[in-house]
C-alpha cells in the first residue's frame, strides 16, 4: 500500500511539472503531457478501456477522467491551448492536495 502510494505521489509530481512547463510554452513538455491527456481523451470517449490505456500513467489518467469526465470526451487533443493545459493542472492539483490531507 505504501509503495503505491508513494509511486502515485511521484507520478502526479511529474506530470504536474511537466504540465507547469507545458503551460510555459515547452514544446518539450507539451509533447511529454500529450500520451497523458490523449489517453484520458480516449477513455472518455470510449475508445480506449482501462486494459488498454498506458500502465505507466495509469493512475494519472484514471484520475483526470474521473475527476471531469464530460471535460474530457470534448477536449480536442489535436489542438491543445494554455487554458486547456491550465485546467488540466487544476485538477491535478486537486489530487495532490487530496494526498497530503
């Protein structure tokens, strides 16, 4: 239990740091956040399960996609703005803060 926990922390800081620069203008980290945000699009979508979506993200995306299905299904991901990348750090966040509580 703790080593999941652990490793959820430490994906959600990554991510929330990737996002952070992503924000910025990174083209880098906009590329790095991108499988994130694709894979929870098609999960809202239904195009993707929760067998097939990446392992290695899995909680982050599990976690976005529950945290605003709705926002989710409709998002573009071919066209990603700063206000999308922003909200998507709110909710984030809204994980992170629920860990530390």
């Amino acid at each position: 239990m703790y080593h999941s926990h652990s490793y959820q922390d430490e994906a959600f800081d990554f991510f929330v740091t990737f996002l952070k620069n992503a924000i910025k203008g990174d083209v880098t980290y906009q590329q790095l956040v991108l499988p994130v945000i694709t894979d929870a699009h098609l999960l809202a979508t239904g195009e993707k399960d929760y067998f097939t979506i990446n392992r290695d993200s899995y909680s982050v995306i599990t976690f976005l996609v529950e945290a605003d299905t709705p926002y989710f299904r409709q998002l573009n991901t071919n066209h990603l703005t700063t206000a999308d990348y922003s909200q998507i750090l709110q909710y984030a966040n809204t994980q992170r803060e629920a860990f530390l509580a």
